[in-house]
C-alpha cells in the first residue's frame, strides 16, 4: 500500500523573509500557495517547521543557543552523561563521531560540547534545513560558535553516504533510527507528530548497522528505546541502559587517547 506523501508549501511570517523563503522555496522544491498540511516558515527566530491544521501543535525549529540545549550544556552532567560513555569519551579521548541519523541534531551538539568532531547525516530534506538553518544561527552566537564549529552536516542517505566514504573513517558510528514507539514526552509527541508522517520509520536500520560496523573504525552505538528488540543482524556486545533508553554498543578496537 502507497502512502502519499505530506504537502508542504513555504511561507515567510513577515515580509523581511519572503525573499529568503523563496531561495528555500527553490532549493527544496516547494510552493508558496496551495493546500498543504504542513508549513516551513521562515521569521526571526528562524526556520521552522509547522503542521497546519485548527489543533495542530506549535512549530518545531532546531535551537543550539536557547531552550534544552543550554539547559543540557550547562547541567546535563557533561562527560559523566550515558551518551558520552557510550560513544567512548574518557580522559584524554574524544572520538571522531559519525551520527547518521541526526534528526534535529540534539545529540551530535551533545557530543560536539563534550569536544567531539561530529559529523551528521539527515536523509529529510525538511529535517535537514531545520538543522542547517539552527547550525548558521549557533555559529553568530559567541558562546555556542565554537562548539557548533566542531558539527558539519551532510545531507542524503545515510546508507549511500557511508558505503561511499571518503578519508579517515570516523572512529564511532552513532544511530538512533526512528522507532515505532517512543518517549511519550510532550515535546517528543510534538515532533513525532510532525516528523513521522514526513520521515516514517526507519525500515532500513539493518542496513544502517551494516554500513556502520563497516565503516567505523572503534564501535558503533545504537541508541534504543529501553525495552525495545536490538535492531536485526549482528549483537552487541554490550548494553548500557537508562530509564527510557538504552545504548547497544558494538566494539571493533579500543579507544585509547
């Protein structure tokens, strides 16, 4: 059964953004007029993705400097965080990271603040703006600027883009596909509600792992829902759990500073 894709047009929220929105507008191949279910507008605050409709929740926009992210960066628990000693951060060791299932990114800026290289790949080209648009805007903000300066972004299939990896492979692979059932916040439900019908479910994710335990040169890192199955193929060797998530981890040589 084919499931017809969501519309999407582009809208400017005042006049200063209409000629910007439209360079959008062309870049993703989308219109200005039309019926549509969701919107990508473009205001002062930034890019933003929007579900139209009388009930539909608030816009979603990525937002390195404010909000959770800097709430994470100032309290979050820095290197002591479960993510970092999943993905091997240690004294003196900060791993070249690979996260290939970005979404808005909320991770790799995790990781990027801890000092991690990090290098992301979003496959949604809508999802993909968000995060370009929230990286520029990072990037003129004094204390956020050196740290985003550490994420660069690559935008396409993520499995594609490792197969055909050029230069030093990055040292951990981090996935995070998009599970069925999730986090049952507030925040988490909004975005869900917004990216599934755009992203759906990540259906490739033994393809994902496979790409990943071949191209990673020290593990790979598969972050799940806690009592979730581990995706299908090849075990990890080891687990390390949280209240509503868990790491799978995959070892293929020690990280050492």
């Amino acid at each position: 059964m084919s499931v017809t894709a969501p519309r999407v047009r582009i809208q400017a929220l005042t006049p200063a953004h209409a000629a910007a929105a439209r360079q959008w507008a062309e870049r993703l191949g989308l219109g200005e007029e039309g019926e549509a279910e969701f919107a990508l507008q473009l205001g002062d605050e930034g890019l933003q993705l929007a579900e139209l409709g009388p009930d539909a929740p608030g816009p979603v926009r990525v937002d390195f400097v404010e909000g959770g992210a800097a709430h994470r960066r100032r309290f979050g628990g820095g290197a002591g965080q479960m993510i970092a000693k999943a993905v091997g951060v240690q004294p003196g060791v900060r791993p070249r990271v690979l996260d290939a299932t970005a979404g808005l990114g909320r991770d790799a800026f995790v990781l990027a603040s801890l000092g991690c290289e990090v290098s992301l790949i979003e496959r949604q080209p809508l999802i993909a703006a968000l995060l370009e648009d929230g990286l520029a805007r990072a990037a003129r903000d004094p204390e956020v600027a050196p740290i985003v300066a550490h994420m660069q972004l690559l935008t396409g299939n993520a499995v594609a883009l490792m197969g055909a990896w050029q230069g030093e492979p990055p040292q951990v692979i981090y996935l995070d596909p998009m599970f069925p059932h999730r986090d049952k916040s507030a925040l988490v439900k909004k975005e869900m509600r917004l990216f599934r019908p755009l992203v759906g479910d990540d259906l490739d994710a033994p393809a994902l792992l496979d790409a990943a335990l071949a191209l990673a040169s020290h593990r790979v890192v598969v972050k799940r829902p806690r009592k979730a199955p581990c995706i299908d193929g090849a075990k990890p060797s080891y687990q390390l759990e949280g209240k509503s998530s868990r790491y799978d981890i995959y070892p293929k040589k020690a990280l050492k500073g």
